[in-house]
C-alpha cells in the first residue's frame, strides 16, 4: 500500500534496535528452591472463569510449578500450572467436586513456549503456541482458594517441585480469553491495565529489586522468594528473549463500539509480509493511521496521542464489522529505531468526534 512505501522512505536510515528491548527481564529458577510470592488478594480469587498465561523457558523435562494459587499439603487447588516429565499440565478444583480436572500437552526444554490455562465455566482448556491442545468438560465454578498465588514451585501431596528454567509475562484475567486473542497478544508486552486483567507481572524491575510489580492496576505485586528480604530462594532477572515484537501501551479511547485495539499481528522483519489490525472500531468509518519514532502522549481530541507524527495516513477504510487490516513488507536491507502506531476513527458518540485505539509500539528490523 502506498502508505507504507512512505514509512519505509521516513524509516530507512534510522539506527537498528534489539530484540530484547521489549521482552525486557525474564526471571531465572535454579529448580531447587526459587519461587516468586504475591500475597491473596480478593480480586485474584477468580471463580466463574479465568484465563492464566505464560512465556516458559524450562531448563530440562523435569517436574515443577510455573504458576498457581493452591491448599499447601494436598488441600484443594484454586488453578495450577505445571511441567511433568515433557508435558505442561493445568489442573482445578471446582467446588463441591471431589477430584481435580486435569488436562496436558507435551512441552520441548530448551525454548520458549507460551502456555494459558483457560476455564470458561463449563470447560479447562490448555493453549499451547496458539493451539488447543487439550480440552476436557468442567461445569460450575472454581473453589475459593484464599492462598498466595506463587510462580516456581508446585507442592501437590506436601511434596514441593521446583521450576527450573525462565519465566516472562505472566498475566491472570477474570475472563476466557478466545484463543486467537491470547495468541497474537502473547507477542506483545503489555504495560497497563486493561479490562479483565486482574494480574501482569513482567518481571522488568531494575536487577537488584526484590519487588515483583503488577502492571494490571490491582496492585497484586509480589516479591522475589517468600518475603522482600534477600534470600537463596530468590530468582534472578536477566535479560529476556522471549518472542515479543510489540508493546501495547495503552491509552485507547471508547466510542461506539467500545474501546478499538491495534495489534501488530506478525514481526516486522526484513523481507517478511507484516500486518497491522484495528479492531473493535466504528464500523464503515474513516481512519487515520499516526506513525511516529518516539511517544510523546500528547492531549488530544479528549484522548491521548501517543505516537509523534512523523508520518498520518488518513481515509482509511473499516470494513462492516469495525475491523481494518493492513498489509506491507519491510525490505530486507531496512534497518531502524522502534515505530510508535496508533489509530484514531471517525466516530459521533466519541467525545470529541474520534475514538482511538492504543498506542502500538514495535520493536523491528531483526
């Protein structure tokens, strides 16, 4: 599309930028004793539906806890994500129901893996790299589990398994997410809150901090081992390679159809087709896509424009239902600093005449 030609021209001889930058800090389990601790707190007690989700990293195919909220000795789990023996296992406890539901998938050491535990109040269902890879009827709701929610460990039976690998982005919402939504926005970081996003821990603290912060506006942060003292259980940050290319950052503004997203649907590498989707925006409405190479979360129409403006493509069509796509390759031989995207749609019940979606942040050109 002729929008995008004039990027690449603005782009072309911009510095190059790390794969790492977005992913930010993983934390590192040694798979003897680290945990992570974030204290019980009411809106973490998710009954009716949830979704829990990860980047893994395990070390090796042996037994340990990447994240849950559970009755230590053998009393009932709330919701718990573990490995076993090459397979990532979720597992429940439905009140009144006197075993647990289980469902597993095999999982490779060695790499990084996005794993979500999803339950929408009739069914556990496990996402492994965007794909159902088991499901199994569970009908009613969750157990009230007033327990930590701990990342590291497993203790099933009073006997504790430890996590040894990395983990990144973990995130807890009081929804079922769809399963294509958890897939695309497992690439990218998040860094506020959104709706039905009761917990995000990034892990992207300064080396150092024995906090752990919730980046989802509850407040459920937590801390490196079981307390904010310095201890051997401690995990350690290091740099993250987790597969994130973009960051959402936030500042969206509703209209008509709610709050619009943008999403980087695919890495913008060199000589790859790469994809843009607005969805959730007015329908047959005209838009106006804002390019810019830095944030300056300038006050606009009611809203926030978060990208500068080196670059506005407007008239912009969606299509019948709020949805636009955009399509563009990045030539091989483009190397640049990170973009800022950002929509903004022609929309009456707006508040001042436009709604806008996010602010995207992409991390390209690797």
């Amino acid at each position: 599309m002729k929008a995008c030609s004039i990027l690449l021209s603005l782009l072309a001889f911009v510095p190059f930028a790390s794969a790492d930058d977005l992913a930010g800090h993983a934390l590192r389990f040694d798979g003897v004793d680290d945990i992570t601790t974030v204290p019980f707190s009411p809106s973490l007690d998710v009954l009716a539906e949830f979704t829990l989700e990860a980047w893994v990293f395990p070390a090796n195919a042996n037994t340990g806890g990447i994240a849950g909220m559970w009755g230590w000795g053998g009393s009932p789990d709330k919701f718990l994500l573990y490995l076993s023996g090459g397979t990532v296992v979720g597992r429940i406890s439905r009140a009144g129901v006197p075993f647990h539901d289980t469902v597993s998938a095999p999982i490779a050491a060695g790499g990084w893996t996005h794993v979500a535990l999803r339950y929408d109040g009739n069914d556990l269902t496990l996402i492994v790299n965007g794909n159902e890879a088991a499901t199994t009827p569970a009908p009613g709701a969750l157990s009230s589990v007033p327990q930590d929610l701990r990342m590291g460990i497993q203790d099933i039976g009073a006997t504790d398994h430890f996590f040894g690998g990395q983990l990144d982005e973990v995130r807890l919402w009081s929804i079922a997410r769809p399963t294509r939504d958890i897939w695309l926005d497992s690439k990218t970081c998040r860094t506020s809150a959104t709706s039905g996003l009761v917990g995000l821990w990034r892990f992207d603290e300064a080396l150092g901090n024995q906090s752990i912060v919730d980046s989802s506006g509850n407040g459920n942060d937590g801390s490196l081992g079981s307390s904010n003292a310095i201890e051997l259980e401690d995990p350690v940050r290091q740099s993250s390679s987790a597969p994130m290319n973009w960051c959402d950052l936030g500042f969206s503004l509703a209209g008509s159809a709610g709050e619009p997203v943008l999403r980087g649907v695919s890495q913008m590498k060199g000589g790859a087709r790469s994809y843009l989707e607005l969805r959730d925006a007015r329908r047959k409405s005209s838009v106006a896509l804002v390019v810019g190479l830095s944030q300056v979360n300038a006050p606009l129409l009611g809203g926030v424009l978060v990208p500068s403006t080196e670059a506005i493509f407007f008239g912009l069509p969606t299509n019948g239902n709020g949805e636009l796509i955009l399509e563009f390759a990045w030539p091989a031989a483009l190397v640049f600093t990170p973009a800022y995207f950002q929509a903004w749609i022609q929309d009456p019940k707006a508040p001042a005449g436009f709604s806008a979606s996010n602010g995207l942040l992409s991390d390209s050109g690797f």
